[in-house]
C-alpha cells in the first residue's frame, strides 16, 4: 500500500493526527509513506498578534482534548516569534532528500519539539539539533538544509499540494498507480482509517 502524507510540522492538527497515522503504520508495515509539505503558513514575516495567539490557543485545546497530547504554550508567551511554516516543512523535505526512511520520525520529532518541548523550529540550528536527536549527521543536515536545491524542492512540495488541490491539514490518499483516492482530509482516528482504506478497496476499479 502506498499512501501520501499531506502535512506542515506547525499545523496542529497534524501533530495530533500523528499517533492514530502512526497505529495505522504499525497495523501495516508493509505500507510506503510518501511526506508530501503542504506550507500552512510559509513565508511569513509577521510576529504573532494577540487575535493569532487566541486563535491558536482554541486549536491546540480541541487538538489536546482530541488527542490527548500535550501542548506548551511558551511559543505564545512571546512578543518576537514569526510563524513561518517554510522553515520546519524544508527540513522535512531535507530528512526526505537525506533518508526517506527517517524522515516520518523526523516530522514526528519536531512536532513534538514545537508543540511539547515549546522549541523555536523556525530556526536552522534548531532543526538540525532535531535532525541528530533523530538519527541525521547534524552538519550534513545543516547544510542540506540551507541549500537553495532543498528550497526548491520545498517549494515544489507546497505546489504539489496547490495542484492537487489540498488545501487542510492532515490530508492523506492512496496512490495506486496515477490514480490517487482520498483517505482523510482532516483528524480521525485510526479506526476511520482503516475503515476508509476498506472501502476504497473495496470501490475501487480494477484492472
């Protein structure tokens, strides 16, 4: 089974979708998962207004009540924190470029280093610190990270994703040749996962 993973590290109900995609994961071992980054917010150069702050304190307080996953607010304690999207989702695609095998702990581990640990993962040392807590050669992934190769296949990701017409966070499809069949756009839980991939086997045209 091949399936694309649509997602931003900094969208927050990808960070609480992560454990139900994961038990799917474990479910089927034998399962390919494309990351594909789909820039929720890239490129933003605006420091966070109290509106943005309240806004993303009712996100995070249904997503923990949904997930049961812990959340820090020291990001919002700040005056000086732009939420710029572009700089953890090139970092995924660089852990992809780097080692597709690594990359999906690689997404998980900075979620959790945002939303958990309350980390600034807009910053390149800070990811890289990330990468080799993952399992990544910090210097290499530094590097790769910076480069203006991995900016453009970042943004490449993000035009993926407008092509295709994904515009929230999770989104995940099936992939079966050329063919993509949507799965989920939006949280749900592992068993609506693979109720869903049952169907579409189900439905699906063969031959």
């Amino acid at each position: 089974m091949h399936l694309l993973y649509f997602a931003d590290p900094l969208c927050s109900w990808c960070y609480g979708f992560g454990p139900e995609l994961s038990k799917l994961l474990e479910r089927r071992p034998d399962t390919r998962l494309d990351l594909v980054m789909g820039g929720l917010r890239p490129f933003n150069t605006e420091t966070m207004s109290p509106k943005f702050k309240d806004m993303l304190r009712e996100h995070w307080r249904h997503v923990a009540q949904a997930s049961g996953l812990p959340f820090s607010e020291a990001i919002l304690e700040r005056d000086d924190f732009v939420y710029d999207t572009e700089p953890p989702c090139r970092a995924v695609v660089t852990a992809r470029h780097l080692d597709r095998d690594l990359a999906y702990a690689y997404l998980k581990a900075v979620q959790a280093a945002f939303y958990r640990d309350g980390r600034e993962v807009t910053r390149a040392l800070v990811l890289a610190d990330v990468a080799a807590e993952t399992g990544y050669d910090r210097a290499a992934f530094l590097g790769a990270l910076e480069s203006q190769e991995l900016r453009g296949q970042t943004k490449d990701d993000f035009a993926t994703a407008q092509s295709l017409g994904v515009g929230g966070f999770p989104t995940v499809a099936l992939a079966d040749g050329r063919q993509l069949f949507l799965v989920t756009s939006g949280y749900v839980t592992e068993d609506v996962l693979e109720h869903r991939l049952d169907e579409i086997e189900r439905l699906r045209p063969r031959g």
